[in-house]
C-alpha cells in the first residue's frame, strides 16, 4: 500500500493571490483616474489654460437624460469635452444661449422638467455649434462662422484630452480610425430645432 500523496496548498494559493493581486492593478491602471470619465485641458482665445473634468457619474446622468436624442455615450463625452471652446468660440463672435433658451430647447428635445447642468452644457454647445455650421440660418455671417469654426478646430486639437478607455471611441486594429474633433453627436442623431 502507498501512502497519499500530500500536496502543500500554500504555492496554489500564493499563485492565486498573486494573479489577483495582478488582475486588480490591471483594473486600477484602465482608467485616468477612478470615477473620471475624461479630463481636458486647452489654451483658450485669451491665452488662459482651462480644464474640464467630466466624471464617470455627470456623464451617465447626461447620456440618460439625453438618451431621447439617440446620442451615444461617446459623443455625448466629446460633445461635453468640447463644451467650453464652443461656447468660448462663439461668444468672442457674439454668439450666446440663455440658460431659458437652453431649457426651452431640452423641454422641446427630451421632455419637460429639471435638465442636469451636464445636459444643458451639451445642448448649449450642439445649439451654438448648429448656429456656426449653418450660417444662414443662425443670423451670423459665413465668415464669422468660418472663423468660430477655425478656431474651435485649432483649440480643440490643441487640447490634451485624457480619455478612460471605457468611454473611447480609439480603435486602434482599425487601419483609418476617425478623427476626435468637437463635432456634435453622431450622424442621424436628433438635432435641435431652432427657435
């Protein structure tokens, strides 16, 4: 008769504590930092640097308060990165919306009620982005409109944008993937209307 065979468990559970060990700090290192959707920071018109910082909470209350627009969580992530330079840009053109304006835009767009200060922040910017994309129709004349556009453009792709790779939209397997830019939601999303 043979005697058992008794195997020590302690290596087994050292090389399962230590692939745990390794697992959460692979976790830990996913995001900017934990709770942080995405952080910008950019130079705005006058020279001063300005950062956005956009948690994991303002985007998902935002991406649901708006859902009613088909926008994807993404978009609504760059559209709220590029929110400030919008409506920077625009109001050195002499452009702006009231908070009321805002409201009224959402009550017509996604219902009536209290809009999350991230919501109306991404209303604003997709309204005065809308006005300078088309000129004719928001009362500014095509050069200050090219100009608001040049300058969104150049301020945006100055910005050092920190993204978690939860929320971003980076394919890096593809061969051409899209350009970020501070462009509103995805094609055949809703739109705003005009008032």
């Amino acid at each position: 008769m043979t005697a058992p065979r008794i195997a020590s468990r302690a290596p087994r559970l050292l090389a399962a504590a230590a692939a745990l060990l390794l697992g959460a700090s692979a976790l830990g290192a996913c995001s900017v930092r934990p709770g942080i959707a995405a952080t910008s920071s950019y130079t705005g018109l006058d020279g001063t640097t300005h950062s956005t910082t956009i948690t994991e909470r303002e985007l998902q209350e935002a991406a649901e308060e708006l859902k009613p627009l088909n926008w994807p969580v993404s978009g609504t992530l760059r559209l709220l990165l590029s929110a400030d330079i919008i409506e920077e840009v625009c109001a050195s053109q002499g452009l702006a919306v009231s908070d009321e304006q805002v409201d009224l835009l959402l009550d017509d767009q996604i219902g009536k009620g209290r809009h999350s200060v991230q919501a109306r922040r991404a209303m604003r910017a997709t309204y005065l982005y809308g006005i300078i994309s088309n000129p004719g129709r928001g009362g500014i004349g095509a050069p200050r409109a090219a100009q608001a556009q040049a300058d969104i453009q150049r301020i945006d792709g100055a910005a050092e944008v920190e993204v978690s790779p939860r929320y971003s939209s980076a394919r890096p397997w593809l061969l051409a993937p899209s350009a970020a830019g501070p462009v509103p939601p995805e094609r055949g999303a809703q739109q705003p209307a005009a008032r």
